[in-house]
C-alpha cells in the first residue's frame, strides 16, 4: 500500500511555528524521519494561507527538495496558486489534495492536475455535506468526480478517490459504508479509480489511547476491500508493521495472525467468529472488540475495551 506522510500539517503547533519562522531545518528533519520510516510521499499540509500560500509553497517545496529529493509531494492546501506554485517546481511527480464535487473545486482543481499530469485526491463530497451510505458516496464518483477526471484528460491510475471516513465517536453507524464504497469502487469500472483515506479520521474525538488500535483495525479492513495508499503517520512503527504484516503474511504474534484473518474474512466478504479468536490473549480480545465497534455491533464508547 502506497503511503502518504501526514506530518507536516498546520494543525500541529510545531509546524505552525515553524511556518512562521520559515525555519528550514524542522522541515528537512522532519521529512527525512517520514522518509526512514518508510513514506512513499509527503502531505504538505499549509492550510488555506490565503495571502501567503505561494510564497509559502515555494519555499516548503525547496526544504523538500534539500531533504528528500525525488521523493513524491502532496500539496493540500485551498489555495490554488499555492498548489501551482508547487506543481511548477515538480511537475507530474505529485498528488494535488484535493477536488470535491462542489461546483466551484470541480470545475477549477482536475484541470490544474491534468496541466502538470499529476495524481488528483477527489472527495466523495457536495455542498450538502459528507453523504453518509456508500450509495450516495458512490454516486458522487460515478456521477462527477470521475467524469470531470475523464473530461479533463486525468487516467484512472491518477484519480484517488477519498470516499471521507466518519469518527466512530458519533457516527460509527456510517463506518460501515465508507469501506463498501472502497470495495464498490473496486468493482464497477475497468479499470477503477485509485482509493485513498485518512488512516486517523476514523478515531477522531477518541482518547489517544484508543486510538492506535481502532485506526490499525480499520486500515486493514480497508486495505482488504482494496484500499491503495493512506494519509498516515509513518513513525507510528505499530500501524507500519500492520501495513508490512499485510504483505508478508508472516505473522510473529497471535494478534497478528488474527489482522491476517480479519484481512482475508472481509476480503470475502465475510465476518471474523468469536472461535478464530483466543479471548484469553487480551491483544486478541481488544482486536475483537474493536472489529464489532468498526462493524457497528457494539456500541462505541470510550471504555469499550474494559468492557
């Protein structure tokens, strides 16, 4: 699976002020650490910076490019010039984050990819919202974020589809369908469109304890139904060796040998039982509370693993 270092986001208060003070050094650090860690490319997340996102851009792009030359960048920013301003730097060698259905980002992002032959992220999302069943996540793909792909000269290799993962902290009942629309999309063209997510949405306003194993236990559901990269945090060795486990299939614990289970089940389209489990292994019993979470069995709550 293809992975995305998160890191450099605005929202981290390290990163913040490091914009601020354009200190090069954190950001080549940084990157190089995502790099080690096994990242394929990196998020550059600057927020909007309405008034100083090209300038912003321009530079980042150059701390990139001292740290980790060559490797893949992802500009996530609203400000198209600040995307432009990193496209003309690297040209094809980028994901453009993102597209929405909304009218506005639809008719201006895709045309910017196709210009530079870049990857484009398209959010399975209108002005209403995010749609909640996998039906109408679908039908925002198939309807206007493909159309406008094809229209516009970007090849399904290059077209990433973030179907948008809901918390299960208030929404878990969604959960569900946001992996049926991974495993739909995989199904209804030929050849389908690229998937991708973020690997922590899904435990957003969890405690932080919680959160390593729901957001790992999700990956690789995800992963199952055909998921091909993720926006994830890289030095998180635990959720890596998940990733790397999914390809070995060597497993070295019984927890991992039931994430290799948990991975062909829903690959089938089917369930984990309560005997492919060794409940006496809390790993295990923790993995299986939190697939009956993930799968909206069991009702969420921040004390479901002492239940």
């Amino acid at each position: 699976m293809y992975k995305i270092g998160e890191n450099i986001h605005i929202v981290s208060p390290s990163v913040k002020q490091a914009v601020s003070d354009r200190d090069g050094t954190f950001f080549v650090e940084l990157a190089r650490k995502q790099q080690e860690a096994g990242a394929d490319a990196l998020d550059l997340n600057i927020g909007p910076q309405k008034k100083t996102g090209p300038e912003v851009m321009d530079w980042l792009v150059d701390c990139m490019q001292e740290a980790v030359p060559g490797m893949t960048l992802s500009f996530d920013t609203t400000n198209l010039a600040a995307i432009e301003t990193g496209l003309k730097k690297v040209g094809s060698n980028a994901f453009v984050n993102s597209t929405s259905a909304e009218e506005e980002r639809l008719a201006n992002v895709p045309p910017l990819a196709a210009k530079y032959g870049a990857k484009l992220v398209a959010l399975c999302l209108e002005k209403s919202g995010i749609p909640v069943t996998a039906d109408a996540r679908i039908g925002i793909a198939m309807e206007k974020l493909i159309p406008r792909a094809e229209e516009v000269g970007i090849p399904m290799e290059n077209l990433y589809i973030d179907p948008l993962i809901l918390t299960v902290s208030g929404c878990q009942e969604y959960g569900p369908h946001a992996i049926e629309t991974v495993r739909m999309l995989k199904m209804l063209m030929d050849p389908p469109p690229m998937t991708t997510m973020g690997a922590s949405n899904v435990s957003n306003q969890v405690p932080a304890p919680l959160r390593p194993l729901i957001n790992q236990v999700h990956l690789v559901m995800l992963m199952a139904v055909g998921l091909d990269s993720a926006i994830l945090d890289p030095l998180d060795k635990d959720m890596m060796r998940i990733i790397e486990l999914m390809d070995t299939r060597e497993p070295e614990t019984g927890a991992e040998a039931l994430f290799l289970k948990l991975f062909d089940t829903v690959a089938a389209g089917e369930e984990v039982e309560p005997s492919d489990v060794d409940m006496s292994d809390p790993q295990q019993a923790d993995i299986w509370k939190t697939i009956q979470v993930l799968l909206n069995k069991v009702i969420y709550t921040d004390s479901y693993l002492r239940l």
